[in-house]
C-alpha cells in the first residue's frame, strides 16, 4: 500500500484527510511524520506550506504533505492571516475576541494550502477558496474533540448559527466545501 507521511503536529488534520480517502475510496496509508522545520515568516499560507514541505522532504525523501493555514480577519485588515498560530500562542481567542469588541464588523475566513512533494520531489499546490463565516461574541462552551484549532470555538461558518466545534460530522459535511484544498488534494491523488 503506498503510503504518504503528513509533515504535521495536528492530529486533526490527519482525520480530516482520512475521512475524505474513506469518501473518495483512496486506498492509500497516511502516517503522521514529525519533522523538525523552521517556520518561515511569509505573507501567505502557500508561501509558508511550500517552504515547510521542501524542509520536508529534504528530511524524509519520501512523499511529504504540508497543510499551512491562515485566518483572516476582516476588522483587522486580514491579520493574523499566516501568523494565526503565533496570535493563538500569545493572546489566545479571547484576545481575538477583546480585539474585536468595539467593531461591528465581525467577518473572517480561513485559508488552507496544502504542498504535496512526491516520491519524484515534483511540488503539488492545492488551495483552497475562502472558508468564510463570521467571529462569535463569546467562546463556546464546548469540548472541541474533533477541531483543528481554538478558532473553532469562535467561528461561524456562513450558513449555520453555531461555532464549529459545536457542528457534527454530518452538520461540517453538509456547509459548502467547493474549492476546499483538501477535496481538490483526494480528488487529485485518486488518478495520480
């Protein structure tokens, strides 16, 4: 069976992926790899995945998949856009959310790219369009099991009334995921 090795700390993202190879019936194994990589500092999140995959694989010589995401908010000109994970580390959601307090406008979107280095070393982007909703008020009192991030805790998505770690399965799959980076990835590998 071949495998692909998913350069990421986030279990998350690795269900999230399976679960679109169960959809696509994609028979291939994903191993979650730790890598050590420097984080580059870079304007988007394809910029930021693409240096982070090459780091990859230079490590691994195997084929390597890195997701980098960024989350915009609109408020605040598109901050924190790549740097989510630093805001995330320093001030948290509820520093999101106090950024926030006095703007009317409470819209945002997230952003995914993922890099793909086959067994060759040829670079795949996949990107995805815009994840829009918009930021709650408060932070759900939820457990977020299944989320990738904190921020799932504070963002609506466009179509629904609750933050996505209160969505299920069912609920996540039925909100519109056209041009999402990580169907565009399955469908991509599956004749790959």
């Amino acid at each position: 069976m071949k495998t692909i090795y998913f350069a990421t700390g986030n279990a998350g993202k690795v269900i999230s992926l399976q679960r679109y190879f169960k959809q696509n019936d994609i028979n291939i194994d994903i191993e979650r790899v730790s890598v050590d990589m420097i984080e580059p500092q870079a304007d988007t999140s394809t910029e930021v995945a693409l240096a982070k995959a090459r780091q990859a694989y230079a490590q691994l010589k195997k084929p390597v998949l890195v997701d980098d995401s960024s989350f915009h908010i609109s408020a605040l000109g598109g901050f924190p856009g790549p740097y989510i994970k630093y805001m995330l580390s320093t001030i948290g959601i509820v520093g999101i959310l106090e950024f926030l307090k006095h703007h009317d406008d409470r819209s945002a979107y997230f952003l995914s790219s993922l890099v793909y280095i086959d067994d060759l070393g040829q670079e795949h982007i996949f990107e995805d369009e815009p994840y829009k909703g918009t930021i709650a008020e408060r932070v759900a009192d939820v457990n977020a099991d299944n989320s990738w991030s904190d921020l799932h805790k504070i963002f609506i998505p466009a179509g629904t009334d609750k933050v996505l770690a209160e969505l299920s399965d069912d609920e996540r799959k039925s909100l519109d995921t056209k041009g999402d980076s990580y169907a565009a990835f399955s469908e991509w590998i599956k004749t790959a």
